[in-house]
C-alpha cells in the first residue's frame, strides 16, 4: 500500500471587513448624539407676553410710559419734546413719582450714538424702572 499524500491548500488570510465596521460606528455616533441631545434642558429667556386690556386702560397706560429718544447728534427727546441729557435724572425720579407703573421705550435714530443711549439706560436703572423697553426699528429724529 502506498503512502496517499495529503495535498494542503493554502489557507486564505483572515482580513476585516470595514463596511459593517464603519456601520455599526456611524450607528453608536447616531445613537450617542440622539441621547445626549434628551439629556439636555432647553432654556430660555422668560418673556412677558401683552395681554388685551380694558377700553379704558390706554389713558392710564400713556400717562405711565414715557419714550426716550436719542438722535445722531447726542440729543435726547423726552416724549417728542427736545431734553439736555442732565434733565434726565430730575424728570426720570418725577416720572416714577407720578407713574403707578412706570414704563420706558428707548428709541433712536439709525446713527445714534451708542454712548448717550448707553448714558440714557444707565439712568434709567438708577430710578429703579423696571419695565423697559428698546426699540428695534429707526424713526426720524423727534418723531
């Protein structure tokens, strides 16, 4: 009987594949960003919204706002009327003094001056109004 010879194929190489490699990877990312963004509190700015009000209340609401206007020039404008800007503090106290709920718009020209405005809003502060407001639209100076 004569020797049978076992013939050995060479073995193929083990190799990776990285198609379902890079799947499963882009599947964690998806996961992990999906799960981090529910961990996360959206917070925001606390607005208070205007509500409707009775015929009779925008008399009582014009007496107790005011609205501060300052013009490219440096000049300040108190409810349409031309003010120096040391007037501001004397009118601003006697203003709260006379307003149950004292209300300021803060308007200005679309050259003003971010010193005086910033001067205007310091004032402002310092009579202890709370409810302000500033105006995003431009509007001819004194209007």
């Amino acid at each position: 009987m004569e020797g049978t010879r076992i013939i050995l194929r060479p073995r193929k190489k083990a190799r990776i594949e990285i198609i379902p490699l890079i799947d499963v990877i882009f599947f964690l990312l998806a996961t992990f960003v999906l799960f981090t963004l529910s961990l996360n509190r959206i917070q925001s700015v606390p607005v208070d919204l205007p509500f409707a009000a009775p015929p009779g209340a925008p008399q009582q609401e014009q007496r107790d706002s005011v609205t501060l206007q300052v013009s490219d020039q440096g000049n300040l404008y108190w409810n349409k009327e031309l003010i120096d800007v040391d007037e501001l503090a004397p009118r601003l106290d006697q203003f709260t003094k006379q307003a149950q709920t004292p209300r300021v718009l803060v308007a200005g020209d679309d050259r003003a001056k971010w010193g005086v405005t910033v001067r205007v809003l310091d004032e402002v502060r310092k009579a202890h109004i709370e409810k302000v407001s500033m105006e995003t639209r431009t509007r001819p100076t004194g209007k």
